[in-house]
C-alpha cells in the first residue's frame, strides 16, 4: 500500500534545523517544557514528552539543556505557561495548512500570524476548513540501508502498522496515533535504524502548484515557520525536491 510520502517535509524541515539551530532549540525546548507540565518529567511514563525530547536530541541539543527544559516543565526554576493552539490557512496553488502552535499570548500571535499568512499571499482559515482534508498519523522512517521491505513491514504490521512503503532511501511506516509507541518500539526492538518518527498530519488529497505558486508557497511557509510560537506547519502540495 502507498501512502503519502513525509519524507519531503520532513527532510526540509531537518535543512531547517541546521540553518536556524537556535531558533529549532527554543521551539523544541518549549516542546519539552509543556509537556513536562502536564505529564510529568519521567520520558518513561510521558509519551508526549519523550517525542519532545527525540526531537531535540535530533536537532543536536545538549543533554544538559534537555534536562533544563524538563526541570522547567516540573517546577524548578520556571513560571512559563503555553497554550496549545491550532491555525488553519490556504497558501498559493490552493494548498490547506495546518499551523501548530504553543503560544502565551493568543491576542498578540493570532495578529501576528494573520499579518504574515497575508502578506505572503495567503488567507486564514476558519477552525475546520482545513483540518478535515487530513489524518492524524503517526509516521516513522526506517533507514532502508541494511534491510528490505519485506523485512520491515513484518515487523510493522504485526504490531498494527498501517502501512509500509519503501521511499527512495528510506521505509516509511504508518500506524493510528494510539498505536504509536507500540509500532516505534517494536521496530527498535528488532535493530532497525529509525531516522524519524513522529505524530504528524497526513493530507488525504493533494495538490500540485505549478513552479511560482510552490515557490511562494515555500516562501510563506517559511515566514510562518520563523515565527517564535511555531512547532510545525502541515500542508497538502507536492512540491518539487530542492
């Protein structure tokens, strides 16, 4: 089965953490610091943060500063409060984007981020419009050196993967949300090399925008990304390798 291929966003967004470190491991670290918050500060017993926390040791973030961030999130030293907030938006070529963010200023950011979506030939969505095109899906990447599909996908769909499908140098792996952990933990369990894994949105369509439409597209997107309240943006183009 052929699902729609992450890895395009996801390789874009890890070129995004090397040119931009210091800005990914703020965004990261407040990751870590809510869900510390609400889950507590043990990876063993908060998913949520131990997804928080696998993403900054992929963006290079030192051990010492991980353990802040935790800390923060636990009490010690910090009275940083965040609000988990959804934006949905169309950008050029008719794309649907989904905008995540952990905001504490919801009045002063949802101008902001409007001002931004409209200066870069975008409109905001109302709660809905966009969201209803995508599945939330958790998705990891299987290094494809080394190991076969076949090989991959017996171990994937025997612990209620979804999908499984081979994308250039990689597998990439489907599941539901809830069966997240399980799928992850059970492909590190038979040695396989997970170069990615996370709960994303998946567009169940998509749209193709011809070259000047996906490159403001980009260039939208990556406004909205530069902004401080920002953890990810999801959109339904297929756009071209850079």
């Amino acid at each position: 089965m052929a699902g729609h291929s992450a890895w395009k966003n996801i390789k874009r967004r890890k070129a995004a953490v090397d040119a931009k470190r210091g800005k990914i491991w703020s965004k990261v670290s407040r990751a870590i610091i809510v869900a510390a918050q609400r889950g507590g500060g043990d990876i063993k017993f908060n998913a949520t943060l131990r997804l928080a926390v696998d993403e900054a040791k992929a963006a290079n973030m030192p051990r010492d500063t991980i353990e802040k961030a935790i800390k923060k999130g636990t009490g010690e030293g910090s009275t940083e409060r965040y609000e988990n907030v959804r934006y949905e938006a169309f950008g050029p070529g008719g794309a649907a984007i989904i905008i995540d963010l952990l905001i504490a200023n919801s009045n002063r950011t949802a101008a902001e981020i409007r001002t931004i979506i409209d200066k870069n030939g975008g409109k905001m969505g109302v709660p809905g419009s966009v969201a209803f095109g995508f599945t939330q899906q958790g998705v990891i990447l299987v290094a494809a050196q080394g190991t076969t599909e076949d090989a991959v996908m017996e171990v994937a769909l025997g612990c209620d993967a979804e999908d499984v499908s081979a994308d250039g140098d990689y597998i990439q792996v489907t599941c539901k949300p809830a069966d997240f952990e399980k799928v992850k933990g059970a492909l590190e369990a038979a040695s396989f090399t997970i170069e990615n894994a996370e709960i994303t949105w998946t567009p169940q369509s998509t749209v193709s925008p011809d070259a000047d439409a996906g490159a403001r597209l980009l260039a939208l997107i990556d406004a909205i990304e530069d902004h401080d309240d920002v953890q990810k943006t999801y959109h339904n183009a297929e756009l071209p390798e850079e």
